[in-house]
C-alpha cells in the first residue's frame, strides 16, 4: 500500500490532473563512503574526477545532500560527486537557508590525482583513504598506461603508480615508470609498493619519481602529505631545472660574446691600446657598437670604432659583422673611401630593415706614428693630446654620411699631424648622450673634453683614464648610460721612453 500524501501549509494538495510534487527530504544522517563510518562501494575509485570533501556531522541548517560544484572530471566509468556529506560549494536544499558562516574558513586548493593501478576496487581505496584525512583531491583512475595517457591533462597534479603492474619487464622493475616519466616529464610521480621492497622504492626515486609508498603502511594522512609534497617537489625541481638551464645558456652567451670581441693585432707598433665597452642592454656583453685595430705588414697601424642604430641583439650581431668585414677589407689593403664603400655594401646586404644604419670613425696612422689619415662616416670626431697641451677635438668640416642612409656615396679623408707624443680617444655617442645633472642637458662634445682635460691632469692615463671616463660619465648621468658605450685609446710616448 503507498504511503498516505503529507501536505504541509507551505506544499498545497495537487489540482485534478496535476503531479504531485517532490517531498524534499529532511536532513539525516550523511551515508555511504563519505559519512564517518560508511562502507566504500566498489566503484569509488572507478569514478574518477570525484571530489572528495570532508567527512564529519552535519552542520545545523545545512543540507545533507547536494552536488559538487565543479568537482566532475572526463576520465574512466561516470563521474560524480559524493554528495553524502557536505561539501563546500554545493547546492543548498531547497526550503532550507544555508547556516550563517562563522568567518572565513580558508580552503585547501584541491588536486587532481591519477591513480595508475590495475585492480581499482580491491582492497587498496584511495579514495577512502583520503577521505578519512579530509583532503578534497579529484581522483581519476587507470589500469595502466594506455589508458592513463588518455587520462593526463594538464590540470593533473599528481600520479600514484603501482609499480606491480601486471606485465611488466621482468628484467626491469620500474620499466613502469621509466615509461610513465617519459610520457609525464611534467608532473608529479609517488611510486607505490610494498614494504618488503624497500630497494626497489629507493631506486624509483633515483630513478624520478618525487616519493615512494608502501603499501602496506599507508593511511589517509600519509597519502595526503605524499601527494602534496610530491607537487610541491615537482615544481621546486622544475624552478631549480630552470635556474640551471638559464644559468648554462648565460654562460654560453657570455663565452659566445666574449669571443666575439676584438682582440687587437699590433705586434711590433709602439703603440699602446685600451679600450671599455658596456652595452646598454642588460646582463649583456655585446652591443651595437664595436672597433677593432690592426697592424698591416707595411707598419701602419689601423682602428675603427661605429656604432649601429640600435643596441638589441639585431643590431649587436650586426655590429659584429661589420667589425669582422672591416678587419677582412683592411687585411686585404683597402682603406679610405673603398673600404666604407665595401662596408656599406655589406650593411644593406645585412640588415633586416632599410632605416638601419651605422656610423664609422676609421684611422689609419702611418708606420712612423707621427701622422694619420682620418675617415669620419657620420661619427663624432675623436679627441687628441699632444705631449704638453690639452686635449682637443680633431677638426674634420668634410665628413662623409652614416654607412646605409646615401647611395653611391663618398668619404673623403683627411691628413692630420700627430706629434712625437701623443694620445688619440674614440667613442661612440653613447659616452656624451648621457646627461649632467642639470635639467636635460647631456654631457657632450665640450663637456666631455672638459671631463678627459681633468682626469689628464691627475695623470690618469691607458685603461685608468678610460674607466676614469666612463665612471664619471655614469654618475654625472645619475645611473647607468641607456645607449651603449665604446671607448678605444691609442698612446705614443715621447721615443726613448717605456710604454
């Protein structure tokens, strides 16, 4: 016989013809494998993506039943939600206003967990486990790798492996999980086995995997701190794999630009040479500007210094080129308006856009030292000091275009007496584009000589004087210089005299 109807005041009786409606239930005790003392059925750990929240009594005025938001995941079998127990976020019953919170009570963020085991409703429940620690982790479950690699997503955290899967390589123990690392470089790996194969446990974790199991000694709070401690590990390993990776490739960079960087050839001149250099670009070796000089067989001493638009990696590679172009032509005889005609050729060639360009200081100083010829292409003129007198910057009116802006353009040079004594300095712009101190004016030209006169007269000279400069030229700017900065010095002293 059914059981009689009850009708409440809020629930009014069918119209004829009308279904009768739902009763909802009162709240009870919670039941099945999520209450305190519930059994776990067979297919738990089947239905992988279930969120398993905490266990405990009901809370007055909230309902014992409902669905977990978002706690369903693709995977094996059906997934659902425990909804035997309370579970933060779930549907409240209707007719019954949730409990008023206390306070912010603070969420541990749940997993996703991939078992990999070939019986998962034997005596070994995971989610039981887990459950009884109060861990919300979503369980997904495999009975071996074929089905687990359609399983593994991003959003997996962790793999439980057992590695007494059936079939495995007798010759190899943990062919298992050399094969699951291989398909999960990414994730987090817990190895799991049985006590009396402690050895095995130990090389699984030489092997990769984060941490191992037994068995038969494992209980919901072990498991829970397993799994967190496994994806914790798993990122400080990767964060650490990184660190190292980025450290090698510096150092490679770094060996890569030093190579690339001049090493002068002036054996047999009497010339002394210094040079700095600092890139604009940070923790980098190597800019846009570069120079070079070389002793030709017949003694005249040849240097350059340019400096391409620019100081990104484009533009330092290209300076690179340009530089080993230079030293080739030289090597080869050409000077003057031949060799910035080549150079251009091989800028136009070379760049990746129209607009970029280069500007060229070259000279070429005879074998006697007492003179040299001077191509400026666009660049500022370089500073001289002769033996007794300031330094001063080299006249040149009839300068030739930066290399890449004029087709078929020309670079007259210019003879100018050097002395028995005396120091030439070249630079690129970025030394006298960087500000003084006062408002926006730059440093300059003038400024710049002004500076080198008072570090000459503290008898500063070769690499002291170039850093000296340098130094000066940064604290005047208030912080590093954003262009990049090349300095070259070349010195005779009075003959007779020790360099």
């Amino acid at each position: 016989m059914p059981a009689p109807q009850m009708w409440s005041p809020r629930t009014p009786p069918p119209g004829p013809g009308e279904p009768a409606p739902v009763t909802p239930a009162a709240p009870g005790p919670a039941t099945g494998p999520g209450a305190p003392g519930g059994a776990a059925e067979a297919g738990d750990l089947a239905r992988p993506g279930a969120l398993l929240g905490r266990g405990g009594p009901e809370e007055p005025g909230r309902p014992a039943t409902g669905t977990a938001s978002g706690a369903t995941a693709t995977g094996l079998g059906t997934s659902t939600g425990l909804g035997t127990s309370h579970v933060p976020g779930a549907v409240p019953h209707p007719g019954h206003a949730p409990a008023a919170p206390h306070g912010p009570a603070p969420q541990a963020t749940a997993l996703n967990l991939l078992v990999i085991e070939d019986d998962p409703v034997g005596p070994f429940t995971v989610s039981e486990l887990l459950h009884t620690a109060g861990t919300r982790v979503r369980i997904r479950t495999a009975r071996n790798l074929t089905e687990a690699e359609r399983l593994l997503t991003d959003d997996v955290n962790c793999i439980l492996l057992d590695l007494a899967l059936p079939g495995r390589d007798p010759d190899d123990e943990l062919a298992a999980l050399r094969a699951l690392l291989r398909l999960a470089p990414r994730h987090a790996v817990l190895a799991l086995t049985a006590s009396t194969h402690a050895e095995r446990a130990a090389e699984a974790v030489r092997v990769g995997a984060q941490d191992y199991l037994f068995r038969d000694e494992l209980d919901g709070r072990l498991l829970s701190r397993a799994i967190r401690y496994a994806v914790e590990r798993k990122r400080a390993d990767t964060a650490q794999y990184k660190l190292a990776e980025s450290r090698l490739r510096a150092q490679e960079n770094a060996r890569l630009e030093r190579g690339l960087l001049p090493t002068p050839l002036l054996d047999g001149s009497d010339l002394r040479f210094a040079a700095r250099y600092r890139p604009g670009r940070s923790r980098a070796l190597l800019g846009g500007d570069f120079y070079d000089t070389v002793r030709t067989p017949d003694g005249t001493v040849h240097a350059m210094i340019g400096d391409v638009c620019g100081h990104g990696p484009d533009e330092a590679a290209l300076g690179v080129e340009l530089r080993i172009a230079w030293r080739a032509l030289t090597l080869a005889g050409l000077c003057g308006d031949a060799l910035l005609t080549t150079l251009q050729q091989v800028l136009e060639h070379e760049r990746d856009d129209d607009e970029i360009f280069a500007t060229l200081c070259t000279v070429d100083i005879a074998p006697d030292s007492r003179r040299a010829e001077l191509s400026l292409a666009g660049h500022p003129a370089p500073l001289i000091a002769r033996a007794g007198g300031p330094a001063s910057l080299l006249a040149y009116e009839s300068g030739g275009p930066a290399l890449g802006l004029l087709p078929q353009t020309r670079w007259p040079r210019r003879r100018v007496e050097l002395g028995d004594a005396w120091s030439l300095l070249m630079y690129t712009d970025g030394l006298i584009e960087g500000r003084t101190g006062v408002g926006n004016q730059r440093l300059g030209q003038e400024g710049m000589t002004e500076m080198v006169n008072r570090l000459l007269t503290t008898g500063l000279g070769g690499e002291a004087l170039l850093e000296a400069a340098v130094t000066e030229a940064r604290e005047l700017n208030g912080g590093e210089l954003t262009d990049d900065v090349a300095v070259l010095l070349l010195e005779r002293t009075r003959p007779g005299t020790a360099p």
